[in-house]
C-alpha cells in the first residue's frame, strides 16, 4: 500500500475519531443541561407546592379565627339574653 494512501486513511480514523469524541461530548453536555433544567423543575415545582400548602393553612386559620368570633359572639347574645330573662323574672 503507498505511504499517502496510508497517511490518508490514518487522517480520516483519527479525523472521525476526533468528531465522534466531539459528538459524545456534545451529548454529554446535553444530558447534562437536561438533568440540570429537570432538577430546575422539580425545586420550582416543589416551591409551589409548599407555598399552596401555606396558603390553604393561612386559609384555614383565618376561617377558624372567623369561626372562633362568630361562636364568642353567638355565646355572647345567649348570655345578654339570659341576664335579660334574669332581670325581668326578678323585676
């Protein structure tokens, strides 16, 4: 076989060597960034969560605080309408 055509095709192995370790480096860089945005992903979609969470517990206190004034209230009119019942049984 002649020198040249050897020294050609050593060229073009190491030349499609070359491009395939380039190739594999761009996948990996591709994984990479796609695990990176996946796990982006999973912290925002995580934030969200606890911040829902936290929003239906401030829901729920509130509606219980609201709960909590409405009873004192009603416990409050029972307890005027008995002194009432009281005073105009004594009068």
């Amino acid at each position: 076989m002649d020198c040249g055509v050897c020294r050609q095709l050593g060229e073009r192995i190491a030349e499609e060597r070359r491009l395939a370790e380039e190739m594999e480096e761009v996948r990996q860089e591709l994984y990479l960034e796609e695990e990176a945005e996946r796990e982006r992903c999973r912290q925002l979609a995580e934030l969200e969560n606890r911040q829902r969470q936290r929003e239906e517990l401030q829901r729920q206190q509130e509606e219980m605080k609201l709960q909590r004034q409405m009873r004192l209230e009603a416990e409050r009119e029972q307890e005027e309408q008995y002194k009432q019942q009281v005073l105009t049984v004594l009068v």
